[in-house]
C-alpha cells in the first residue's frame, strides 16, 4: 500500500488543496526547524535513513503524515500504511504476518500507523514482537501525548519526536505557495490575497496547516464565483465566510484539556483574574462542559481561598446552582463570577497542607490508642476501666477551653493547621492563640 498517489482521488475526484499541497521532500517541509534545521536529530536520522521506530507527536496539521511520507522513499524497506481509526485487531495480525514473511526473505518492512493512541493497549501489544525482532520499524502518529496513550513496553522501543503548532508566519507561507502555485495548487485561477488575509487564516486554524488550506481552498471557490469583472481576491471576509468559526485546539480527555484546566486553576491561584477568565473563555469556547469546570472551581474555593475567604464557597455552590437553573449560555456568566471572586480573593491553602499532614501522619505512625478522657463508659466496667475519666466539658470552663489535651501522648504536640495572616484567618490565628494561652495557663494551674 504506497502512500504516494497522485491529485487525485480513488472516485476519480481532484485531491483536496491540502492534500495536493502536501510536502514531498524535506526542502518544501514548513516548521519543525528543532528536528528538521541542518544538524538536527530526526533531520540526521532521516538522511541517514536510521532504522529506529519513531513516535511523532504533535497538533494536528504540523505535517506528521507528511514527514512519513518523506521518510518512505528514503528506505529500502517496503512501506505500509496504517489507520488505527480503520483498522482492527484482524488486520494487523494480517500486516504482521505478511512483515513476518518479508523478514525471511530479507526483507524489512516499514509501517506508517496514524492517530495509533486509537489503537488499545492489546493491539499496541501487537506490535511489540515484531518490532523487538526488526521485522518491522514503525512510525507512530498521534495527536495525543504518548506517556498517557501508548502502552510503555512499546514507547520505550521508540524514539519519541515533538512538533509544533505552526506559527502564523510559517502557515501564511504555506498558503502563500499554494496561491501561486498553477500544477497543484490554485495558481491557475488568478487569485491574490494579503498578507494579513493569509495571516488571519493562519491565526484563526491555529497553527493547523491541513486546516488553513482547506479554509483557503473554500475561500478560493468563493472568490472565483463573483461576477467577471469584480475584483478577484481573497478578502478578510471571504476568509471569515469559508472558516465559519475559529479552530480551537482542545480534546475533552486529551492533554490540552488538561493543560488548560491546569492554566485556569493557576491563574486564580496567583490572583489573575485577567489570566482565568482568558482560560474559562477558552475552554467554554472549545465545548468543554461547564459542569466539569464548576467541579474544579469548587475544589479551587476549597484548596486555595480556604479559610481566608470561607464565603468563597458558599459563592460557588450558589453559582453552580445558578448555572443549573438558567443553563448554557446564561448561566456561563456566574461561573465567570465565581472564577473572578476566587482570583481576588485572599488566598490559603492552611487547611489544605494541615489535613495532608495529618493524613501522613495516620499513615506513617502507629494507630495511637485514643485517650482514656476522651472515651465513653456505657458500661460499669468501662468506667472501672478508667473510661472518661479526666474529661472535663468544655462548656462547663471559663472561656469554653479545658486544660486537657485531645491528642495521643505520642502526637501531642503536633501542630497541623497553621493559619495564615491573609483575609479572615487572622482572625482565626488571634483566636488559635488565645485558646492556646487559656490551656497552657489552666495547665500550669492544674485546672
């Protein structure tokens, strides 16, 4: 199965602008200069036509097909393509067999897998003998990051390469070309575009070369349709016309979902308020579910406004049920409340750090026996026992504060919960002070 197939497609159809477009040689290739400028490790491993299995990992349309494709003629192994949104567990058992045979002939066998994070963790198994054997070498696409998507026995057999969303400068550049060029690109219809049309193209498809020349391939077909004699270039409105909306980057399981979630929650936590509505914004915009970013503003409102702001939370409870009762996308407008009140709010993670450490401490120390004062006696020989005996109640003492002490001798002089001087816990570090003052005095007293 040759991946080399000329413009035009199986029905017979002229080939998409992208795909007519595409790469043929590193030369032509767009971006990618960290791997691919002169002395740069997949350049050398291509031109040296290394035999490593390779993992490329990138955002859509940054040419990861494209530099298979490049790859291909540069090898004496009989090259093989793959979809792992097409095929299954049968056909690569088929695609293995057939690299198995070719070995024995002296043969080797490269295979191309697209989007292969599709592929589960028993098919990835698949491959595995093969590739440890050298029967095949293979070359891996995916969108997704490899750590989180591919099985590890197989990753660690692979060199694993980066690309990079395209600049606008570097995508404009594409479409330049494909404007000008009259055999496989649009050069024989006459057309021109500025270079902040192309530039506007570029930033609204993201760094997604696939994607911008499709947007300008329907541009294109917009601007040849007007009237003769019209002024025959791609506007900024012809383009807003063929995108229709903006591309945005996002995989609601994926890594970007979490890098953004992972940018909101670090803004509020560093008193942005600018920073975490761009990311709200950004997130809402790419479909993610508003319920599942109330969750992490929820949790944001515990783990770093805390104490300092206890009403942070009460705010964000009422703001998810605000969104409950007027739905998308009016109610999109309390959880933007709720996200700036947690950035300006002040800021402390005391309860947090305190329940972590005493969580480790139930789990690194013995399981102290709790104290006799603090036991009840339902029964006579829990009280002969010495159940409860010592306990005083503490609404019974002068300022509601006894002299005992509530912790395993072991633990008693552990501290956890340091409150910070930030909002309402100064208050409460002035009240913890207090208390402690009261007990130490009582204790000295033997009250």
């Amino acid at each position: 199965m040759s991946l080399f197939g000329a413009s035009v497609s199986p029905g017979g159809q002229r080939a998409p602008l992208a795909e007519r477009m595409r790469p043929r040689t590193l030369a032509e290739f767009a971006g990618q200069w960290h791997l691919l400028g002169p002395g740069r490790p997949l350049r050398l491993q291509i031109e040296a036509d290394q035999g490593g299995s390779l993992i490329l990992w990138g955002p859509p349309g940054t040419g990861k097909t494209t530099l298979a494709k490049i790859i291909a003629p540069k090898t004496a192994a009989t090259f093989l393509e793959f979809s792992a949104v097409l095929s299954g567990i049968k056909e690569i058992k088929a695609v293995m067999a057939e690299a198995e045979k070719a070995l024995a002939y002296g043969s080797r066998t490269l295979l191309f897998i697209d989007e292969i994070h599709r592929f589960n963790r028993a098919q990835q198994d698949a491959f595995l003998p093969y590739v440890e054997r050298g029967a095949i070498r293979l070359i891996g696409a995916t969108t997704e990051n490899p750590s989180f998507e591919i099985n590890a026995a197989l990753l660690s057999r692979c060199r694993v390469y980066t690309l990079l969303a395209l600049s606008g400068e570097e995508v404009a550049g594409l479409l330049e070309r494909a404007l000008a060029d009259p055999e496989r690109g649009l050069g024989a219809l006459g057309l021109s575009a500025g270079q902040q049309t192309l530039l506007g193209i570029a930033d609204d498809t993201g760094g997604d070369a696939r994607n911008a020349l499709n947007a300008l391939e329907a541009a294109a077909q917009l601007a040849a349709s007007l009237p003769p004699g019209t002024d025959r270039r791609i506007t900024p409105e012809l383009a807003a016309q063929a995108l229709q909306r903006r591309t945005l980057l996002y995989d609601k399981s994926g890594e970007e979902h979490y890098n953004l979630i992972s940018a909101l929650h670090k803004s509020v936590r560093n008193s942005d308020a600018d920073a975490a509505l761009y990311w709200l914004s950004r997130m809402l915009a790419a479909g993610e579910d508003p319920g599942y970013i109330m969750r992490r503003v929820v949790r944001m409102a515990v783990e770093d406004i805390g104490l300092a702001a206890p009403e942070a939370l009460n705010l964000c409870l009422s703001a998810r049920d605000a969104m409950d009762f007027l739905g998308s996308p009016e109610g999109e407008l309390a959880l933007a409340e709720a996200v700036v009140y947690l950035a300006l709010a002040p800021k402390s993670n005391a309860v947090y750090t305190a329940f972590a450490a005493a969580r480790e401490d139930v789990e690194t120390t013995r399981a102290e026996p709790v104290p006799l004062h603090l036991r009840n006696a339902p029964t006579r020989l829990m009280e002969e026992l010495g159940y409860g005996k010592g306990y005083r109640y503490a609404h019974d003492e002068e300022g509601r504060v006894a002299a005992m002490t509530c912790l395993p001798d072991a633990l008693r002089d552990r501290r956890y919960y340091r409150p910070t001087q930030g909002g309402r816990e100064k208050g409460l570090a002035q009240r913890m002070d207090e208390i402690r003052k009261m007990r130490e005095a009582k204790q000295k007293q033997g009250t």
